[in-house]
C-alpha cells in the first residue's frame, strides 16, 4: 500500500484535477485506488450534509466503495482559511482526528491512498495547538506529490514548498507542471527546464489547460493519458 499527498504551490493549482487524473491513471494501472481529502471549506448544504465539490469529483474517480463523507470528513461552507471557518462555527480542526478518518481509509486496503491537501503545504489546522495540515503528513508518513501552478512566481514557491516538504523530513516522489488558467506563461518551456534543473525529483506530466467543451471529467481523463505513473507504482 502507498500513501500518496497531494500538494501544491498554491490554491486553485490543480491538487483535485492532478488528484482525479492520478486516480484515473492508476485505475487503468490496474490498482485499487482510496482518496481522501480531509478538510474542504467551501460547501453546499444537502440532506445529507455539507458536500464540497472536490470530494464529490475525487469519489467518482476512486474505485475503493467510498462515499463522499469518508473521502472529506472535515467540511466547511464557507471557502476561506479552513481554521477560520472552524473558528467561526465553534470547532477546531484537530489532527488526530484527521489521523482518525484516514486510517478508515488505510482500512479500504487499497494499492494506493490518495490525499489531496487543502491550499498549500503548510496549510495552518489549528493557530493555538500550532499544528498544520503538513503534521498529518508527516504522522502518516505520505509521499509527497507537488502539483506547480505553471505562472510568474511558480519557481519561487515550487522550491520552497520542496524544501519545506524535505526539511519536514518526507520524500517528494515526483511533479507535476499544470497549467491551471487559460493564460499560457511567457517562456514556460524555459520554466519546466529550469523546475526540472531545480527539483531533484521525477515530473511526472505537463498538463497545459484544457479549455475544450469537454465535461471536467472527460478533461481529467485525457489528462491521465499523460502522467507517467512508472515511479509511483516501481
Ligand atoms: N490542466 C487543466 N486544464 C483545465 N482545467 C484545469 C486544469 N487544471 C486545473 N483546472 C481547473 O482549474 C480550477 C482549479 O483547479 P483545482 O480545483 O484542481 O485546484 P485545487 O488546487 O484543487 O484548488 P483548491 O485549493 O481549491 O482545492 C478547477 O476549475 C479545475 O477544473
Ligand atoms: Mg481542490
């Protein structure tokens, strides 16, 4: 069984697009795939709870039996800084709790766990415990996924996050270059080569953004296409 964390540089860089596509591509590996994503702010209210759409879209590409409150067990309404939503509603984020619901998800006995963070890398749960999102992956011992927003500015917080996720002692097992808005950064080949003379890891897909009138889940599939799964299954 891996463990696979799913970060990134930023919000809104595509840890739930890069997240789906993985799935996708290791379904068509053959494995048995689990996600989770602990915490999402940013929800509808249904008869059955608060849903969050990046849950809704990581439960219909995971093929473990999941359902969307065990893939996000941690939800807000609001789409603001996770510990300030809970902060608003009386609750605090707790760790082990996190550690809790996701060891049901180690309990599905899938090939591969896939999480995906919320925001960036050290995405605060609690300002008074002084505990953040990287804690849960440092416990549980993930291997690291950085998904880079391809745009000015990238390579600053592509190394940082690298080093950050490094100095907290964990391996990152490979990159992803997304492209996650329609405006295409100037020289971003020169970008991907620098990232690549940078970071010590495998880039494991380019993805430039696909704006055809395709469904989202049809995007994510095409994308699957291009990930090179070899060091994550190897
Ligand atoms: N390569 C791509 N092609 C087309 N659309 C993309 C691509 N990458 C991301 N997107 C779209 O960009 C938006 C942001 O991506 P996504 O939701 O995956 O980011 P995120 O890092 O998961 O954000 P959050 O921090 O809110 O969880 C979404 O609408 C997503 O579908
Ligand atoms: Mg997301």
């Amino acid at each position: 069984m891996k463990n696979l964390f799913i970060t990134a540089t930023d919000t809104d860089a595509g840890k739930t697009f890069v997240t789906c596509a993985l799935a996708q591509a290791l379904k068509s590996a053959g494995k048995k795939v689990a996600t989770y994503k602990p915490i999402s702010a940013g929800c509808q209210q249904t008869v059955e709870g608060l849903i969050n759409e990046d849950a809704e879209l990581l439960c219909r590409f995971a093929n473990a039996k999941q359902t969307i409150k065990e893939i996000n067990p941690i939800a807000f309404v609001d789409s603001i800084a996770p510990h300030i939503a809970a902060k608003q509603t009386n609750q605090e984020i707790s760790l082990a709790d996190i550690n809790h619901y996701f060891a049901s998800v180690v309990s599905l006995s899938a090939d591969i766990n896939l999480t995906e963070g919320a925001g960036g890398w050290r995405l605060p749960l609690s300002i008074e415990k002084k505990t953040f999102l990287s804690d849960f992956a440092v416990t549980t011992k993930q291997q690291v996924i950085l998904v880079v927003n391809m745009k000015l500015g990238c390579l600053n917080h592509a190394l940082l996050t690298y080093e950050a996720i490094k100095a907290d002692g964990l391996s990152c097992v490979g990159w992803v270059a997304n492209q996650a808005s329609v405006s295409t950064m100037a020289n971003l080949t020169q970008n991907i080569t620098s990232l690549e003379q940078l970071l010590p890891m495998p880039k494991l897909a380019v993805l430039t953004f696909d704006d055809t009138k395709q469904t989202l889940s049809a995007k994510i599939i095409s994308a699957a296409k291009k990930i090179n799964i070899e060091p994550l299954i190897s």
